[in-house]
C-alpha cells in the first residue's frame, strides 16, 4: 500500500531558511513540498523594480501576498494592481504575468499543490547574503535547457506571447 508522505510541525523563519538567487530575485523557502506531504509550498521572495516572469500558466493554484510594495499582475489580458497587505490568487491555468512597480517589494509567494518550488531549489543559486542578487548573477544558474526540462515536470508552461507590461519600459 502506498502511503502518502505526512507533514510535520516545524518553524522556519526568512533569516534561517533556505535562501536562493534566482531571476534576479532572493527567495526563502519556508515550505516545500516535502516538508508539507506535497499539499504546498510557501517562499518569501524580495524583488527589485521591473522583476517577474513573462507570460505563463501552472498546473497548481498560485497565491501572493504582498507585505510591501507595487505589483501589476496580468491575468488573461486583465490588470490587477495590487500593493503591501494585498492577496493576489491565480488560479490554475489561468495565463498571467507580473512586474514590480515600486523600487523593490517583499512578497509571500505559494502553490497548491506543491512542485514549483523545485525551481527554485534545484536552478537556484545559493545566496550568499540575504540581499536582492549582484546584477552579476545568471538569471538561472543552470540555463534554460535545466529550466524546461524542469518545468515540464512540475507543471509551469512559459508562453511564446509577448510579455505587455514589459513592452517598451524603461527600468528607469
């Protein structure tokens, strides 16, 4: 018989855990998968000005909630500004997209079920400092060949479509 893996209690903080650059953003795991028996995952990202993907969709439900800062999200074609102490869910398949408008904002950011955060994990790069990364820094670490692969087995399908809210900005 095939038992499904259990949660546990545990605590974690942003200071403490697991920290990752990515996308030229810092991300904290707070939850994932396999502490959670797959039911989410949960990260605190900081983000400077004019981050965020491009048009995309996942096979997990996606929620955000802003602790500070400005973010215009893009849900099939509709504009959602939201600000510190908003909550932004996504629902599954819903193509979307979002830009940091302030000059950084701090948001929690999590899937239900979990998976997406193996992106993090596993093309991340170990941050060095709890800080947005080195404009240095690869955007993914491994490439984007890792990063298909990889996402085609935790269910997010990134859209050949022009991304609209970056269209003709500057990062000014």
């Amino acid at each position: 018989m095939n038992e499904e893996p259990k949660a546990a209690p545990y605590v974690d903080t942003v200071e403490e855990g697991p920290a990752y650059w990515m996308v030229g953003i810092l991300w904290v795991v707070l939850a994932s998968g396999e502490q959670t028996g797959g039911a989410y995952s949960l990260m605190w990202q900081l983000c400077p000005r004019g981050s965020g993907p491009g048009p995309h969709h996942h096979d997990q439900d996606e929620q955000f909630f802003v602790i500070d800062g400005e973010i215009t999200y893009l849900t099939n074609g509709r504009e959602l500004k939201a600000g510190a102490g908003s909550f932004v869910l996504i629902p599954r398949g819903t193509v979307h997209s979002f830009r940091v408008d302030s000059r950084t904002a701090t948001l929690l950011n999590s899937y239900t079920p979990a998976g997406f955060e193996r992106t993090i994990t596993e093309l991340g790069e170990r941050a060095r400092t709890r800080t947005i990364p080195p404009p240095d820094r690869p955007a993914i670490p491994g490439g984007m060949g890792d990063a298909v692969a990889l996402f085609g087995e935790i269910g997010m399908h990134v859209l050949q479509e022009p991304d609209v809210l970056r269209a003709g900005r500057s990062e000014a």
